[in-house]
C-alpha cells in the first residue's frame, strides 16, 4: 500500500537537491508530505495543547464571550456545527479558535486582517498560541522554498508574497461521539483553502487523504513530524503542479469515537494582494494553463468562506 511519505527537512541543507526532488515528488503524487526534523520544541507543541484543551472545557457560555457574530469566524470562537464542508449536507462536529498575525493597526491590510482577541480564563494562552503560530509560520516558509526550486523560481520566491501573509492557527476540538447512527463527520470531505496547511498532531486517527486511484488513505504521524498539504491557493498559483488533494477527519471506528481529540493546523495564506494567476514556469505543452481570470487571494478567500458557510 502507498504512503505518504516522511521527509527530514534538515536535508534541505545537507541534500538540497535531492530533498527537492523528494519533496515535489510527494506533492506532486499526493499533495501531502510528513515534514520531520522541523525543530520545533516539543515543549512549545505539548504547552500549546494544554491550554487550548482548558479553553475548550470551559462553559459554553464563557467560550461565547469570544464569539464574534458577522465576523466569519475571523478572529476568536466558533461553536460547534457551524463550518460545512463545501456540498456536505452536514455541519461538522468541531468548535476551534483563530489566531491570526499580529500586525500594526495601521497596515493597509488592517481592515481585512483584524486584531486577534485572547482568553483571560486561560492566562498563557497568548503566550503558547502565539508561540506555535509564529514557529510553523517559519517552518511553512522553509518548505515553500524547496516547493519554490522545485518548480524552477528562486528559493526566496514565495517570501515577499507570504510576509504579511493572513494565515491562522486553528486549535480544533472535536468532542467525544456518543451516538451511533450520527450522519455528521468530524470534517468532511474538503480542500484547503490557502498556500500550505502545517498539522501538528496527526497521531491521533481520523485524517485520511483522497489518492488518485479514489481510495481513502489513513495519515498519521510518528514522533516530531508535522502534516503538511497543499491548498487551493497554491493549486491555482502552480497550474496543478502541486493538487490540493481532498481529505476528510472520519469519525472512528472503535473506542476512540468516545474520546475527543484535538488538532491544531496551520493555514499559511499569502498576502490579501497577491494575484494567483498561473506562474509561467508552471504553464508547459501537457500542462497548459488552467485559468483566465485573475483573482487575488483575499477575494479568493471571501469567495472560499460563503462557500462552506462561515460568512
């Protein structure tokens, strides 16, 4: 059976050529690859969990102090059985939170990439949160630069157009499943939105990828490596060459249905302005271009955001 594969991004500087070769390879078949060796410390990913799942206990009317109505979920709380898969008939069977970059009140991206707002019931919160967004923010930008050389850009390619880029931290809960016939998943069926999603702690099961054969494939995860996948976003920019593959968090089929289980991804999203027309060297003979009209990723996004129905 194939798997996705686990890549040491070390190697990156050891092995440049061949860790690029080996890493397009992986998205280019599967639009997911394990990135381990990332050093992110695992003190900063276990203090993170901890206080996301002492967010997510307390009382439901004290999480909807952070709930803020109209603003799609933007910054904050949403409640359960809100975000739908795009198609799906059913709401997903999660409550998250978002953090998204700080950055000064007087950007020209400040009326679409608002402040981020933080738990005083959970005093480090800011701290751990804030701590893991800014680590898997750097990490996402060393794997975009072998994505870059992969498809012939310079390394530093995708950096002027990530820099400012409005990208979120999700922290997920999905509670524990106490009826047997439910029809709603965890998530359903869905592509990312965005450049790259970075998953910390895949080990729990659920996440399953959609290969081109149209068979479901278990992903999880072994020690320090992160989950990253490939979103609609980079999809577009690269004319296909990188797929945003479809995936889903299925509910499980044992015990572990009673047990809730956390997630945490990373949505690197490129800068509001940036334009996702196809990059000439992604355009060739047997992969023509795919697009005619331009778009940029912020009304991109506001298209993404009706369509599974947080605005």
């Amino acid at each position: 059976m194939k798997n996705v594969p686990t890549l040491d991004i070390r190697r990156y500087d050891t092995d440049r050529d061949t860790f690029v070769a080996e890493i397009g390879a992986a998205y280019r078949e599967f639009g997911f690859c394990c990135i381990s060796g990332h050093g992110i410390a695992r003190d900063l990913i276990d203090g993170s969990y901890d206080v996301f799942q002492r967010f997510f206990a307390l009382p439901t009317e004290i999480k909807m102090k952070y709930h803020i109505a109209g603003a799609g979920g933007a910054r904050g709380y949403t409640p359960f059985k809100v975000e739908t898969a795009k198609d799906s008939q059913y709401a997903d069977l999660k409550e998250f939170w978002h953090i998204g970059r700080e950055i000064p009140r007087d950007s020209k991206f400040a009326d679409v990439m608002p402040p981020n707002i933080w738990p005083s019931e959970v005093p480090e919160f800011r701290q751990y949160g804030y701590g893991l967004y800014e680590a898997l923010d750097q990490l996402g930008t060393r794997v975009l630069r072998a994505l870059a050389l992969h498809i012939g850009e310079p390394e530093n390619f995708f950096e002027d157009k990530t820099d400012v880029g409005n990208s979120i931290l999700r922290p997920i809960h999905y509670p524990p499943i106490t009826q047997d016939d439910i029809p709603n998943v965890r998530a359903g069926a869905h592509e990312d939105i965005n450049f790259i999603t970075l998953l910390v702690g895949a080990s729990a099961e659920g996440l399953e990828v959609l290969t081109r054969e149209g068979e479901w494939l278990p992903i999880t995860t072994e020690g320090d490596a992160i989950v990253v996948n490939i979103g609609d976003m980079l999809q577009r920019l690269s004319n296909h060459v990188f797929p945003s593959t479809t995936h889903r968090v299925v509910n499980p089929r044992n015990e572990n249905a009673r047990k809730p289980r956390y997630s945490v991804p990373f949505f690197l999203h490129p800068n509001p302005d940036v334009v996702l027309d196809p990059l000439d060297s992604c355009i060739t003979p047997d992969n023509p271009r795919r697009y005619d009209t331009s778009i940029t990723s912020h009304e991109y996004l506001l298209q993404r955001l009706r369509e599974i129905k947080l605005i």
